[in-house]
C-alpha cells in the first residue's frame, strides 16, 4: 500500500489542568473537524480523511492543498472562522451538505481553512511519525510556506498557564500542550498532548427524541443521549437547548428516518421516539452526577468524525 493509501487514526490528547513547562510547546486548540490530509502534489490528488477513516475530500474544493511544496500526509483541522475565530455553527453547516451544487456554493460563502499542526509524511524525509516533535515541525513548515488557505499552528515555549490565560480572554476554546521530544504515536490518547479546556463537554450518542412543543411542535425538543459503560448502553440525560431553527428542521427529519420501536433503556417517558445509535454530538455541562447525568447540558454540535463506540462515560468528559 502506498502512503497515499493509508488509513490513520490521528494521535489523541489527554485532559489536563493549566500548567507550565520548558520541556512543551502551547498552541491554540481550534475545535473544527478533525483530519489527516494526503496531498499528492505530483499526482495532483489529495485524500481527506476524519477521525472515523471517512473520506470527506469532496466537502472542501476550496482548500488547495496542491498549493504544498511537496508530496506529504499532514494532521490538523478544518475550521470555518467568523470574526477570528472559529464557528462551530458555521462549519456544521458545511458538514451536513451532500449535494455537490450546495457545496460549490457553500465553499465561496462559508469557506473553510486547513490549520496544520503536524507532519506524518514528507516527500524529502518520507515517514517521520518516530522523530521527536519539534523536528516534525520544522518538516511542516517547509511543506506548507506559502500555501494558500492552509493556516500553520504557531506556538509558544514555557508560559503555558499564562498563554492560556489570553486565549481564555480571547474567547478562545483552549490550548494543547505538546511535549517537544514527543513522537507521533497513531491512533493513541498519550499524556504527550495534552489538551486545555475552557468548558467541560462531552461526547454523546444520540439515542432517541422527545416531541417538541410550541413553536417546536413539528420538531424533537430535546436528544436522548447516551453512553457506554461496562459494554452497554446507559442514560446520561436528555438535551434541549443550543440548536438553531435550521439544525431542528434538517436534523429531525434525520432523526425520522432512522427511527426503532424498541427501546435502548428506560427512562420513565412515554414520548420517546428511539433511534438507532449512529449519531455522535458534542454537549457542554456544569458536571456529571454521581448517577453519571449530565447536569445542565447544551448542545454544541455533531460529531460526524466520532463513532459511537468512541463514547464512553470514564473517557468522554473532556
């Protein structure tokens, strides 16, 4: 199989409290859409690839990634910015369009960037994922000087805590840090990223809706959610807050199409429309209850990128 080929799950970060350090660099965390991009400068092809393995290299004409200097496989994220900063409402409206007319028309008014944070793959060095991280970097930025719509991830050395400390006053959603002698260790959550959260969210499967009411009477009112646990499916809380009128309308119509009679657990309701558990999203909270309920959820988004094996109560608050 050649590099172009390959399937790659991206390296994970640890959840981890604001600290300071000369042996890590801090970047801005920019929280858009996963993706490791295989650009074939030579060959003029490009492959975009999520966190799930999915191909999503259609969504996104507008990123030229042939612009590179070189062959290569790099990992960063897609990410829609509205005033400097990213919009999570933004990109979920470039995420759920499969209609290539839309998404022609979409990638002028809503472009996306690619911001680059590593390198796998280089023409000149070939697979670097066992270098340490700094000399990855420096891979990176031969590769991508000059590119157009491909934002390199600047950082900064040893004042994490204050770093962090602006990005917050920013309204920014957070840093990672990075071990400077790290390597690229595939598919793996390791304490050599970790990742600095202003909010505490969390990775849900959707399992059900309840019947809205009102002015949301033809729509859900709020998700059934739900976790694993010792290899089932549990409860974790219901979310009705966070979507716009645009998400309820195109959303609940997914939701009627992958509806089941059977019930995943019991919740004490009887308007429950259950479904099957494809869909991945992500909700913020106050905390998790001893009985592991979400306490004040808001919806933030799907996770297209995420599979609902991914979700897990010990490991999904982040």
């Amino acid at each position: 199989m050649s590099w172009f080929d390959k399937k790659i799950r991206p390296m994970l970060a640890v959840k981890s409290q604001p600290f300071s350090s000369e042996d890590y660099i801090y970047e801005i965390k920019w929280d858009g859409t996963r993706c490791i991009a295989f650009v074939d400068v030579e060959g003029k092809r490009v492959r975009l690839q999520n966190r799930r393995l999915l191909d999503i290299t259609y969504r996104y004409p507008e990123i030229d990634f042939l612009s590179l200097n070189q062959n290569a496989v790099l990992d960063g994220e897609i990410v829609v910015i509205k005033e400097g900063k990213p919009s999570f409402s933004l990109l979920q409206k470039r995420e759920h369009v499969e209609s290539r007319f839309k998404i022609e028309i979409l990638s002028k008014t809503i472009p996306a960037i690619y911001v680059a944070f590593d390198a796998l793959y280089t023409q000149k060095d070939g697979w670097i994922i066992d270098l340490p991280l700094m000399e990855r970097k420096k891979a990176l930025e031969e590769v991508v000087a000059g590119s157009k719509r491909i934002w390199k991830v600047r950082w900064i050395e040893k004042a994490g805590e204050e770093f962090y400390k602006r990005v917050r006053e920013l309204g920014l959603e957070g840093i990672v840090a990075k071990k400077k002698d790290g390597r690229y260790l595939i598919g793996k959550r390791s304490d050599l990223w970790r990742k600095i959260k202003k909010r505490q969210t969390m990775d849900c499967i959707i399992v059900g809706w309840i019947e809205g009411e009102g002015e949301r009477e033809r729509f859900f009112g709020s998700l059934v959610l739900a976790a694993h646990s010792n290899g089932r499916l549990v409860h974790v809380g219901n979310v009705g807050t966070g979507f716009d009128r645009d998400f309820l309308v195109w959303f609940s119509g997914k939701l009627r199409e992958i509806e089941v009679k059977t019930p995943h657990f019991e919740i004490g309701r009887k308007d429950v429309h259950w479904v099957k558990p494809v869909y991945v999203c992500e909700v913020e909270f106050l905390e998790l209850t001893e009985e592991n309920k979400l306490r004040a959820p808001v919806f933030l988004r799907l996770r297209d990128d995420k599979s609902p094996e991914e979700c897990k109560i010990d490991e999904g608050v982040k």
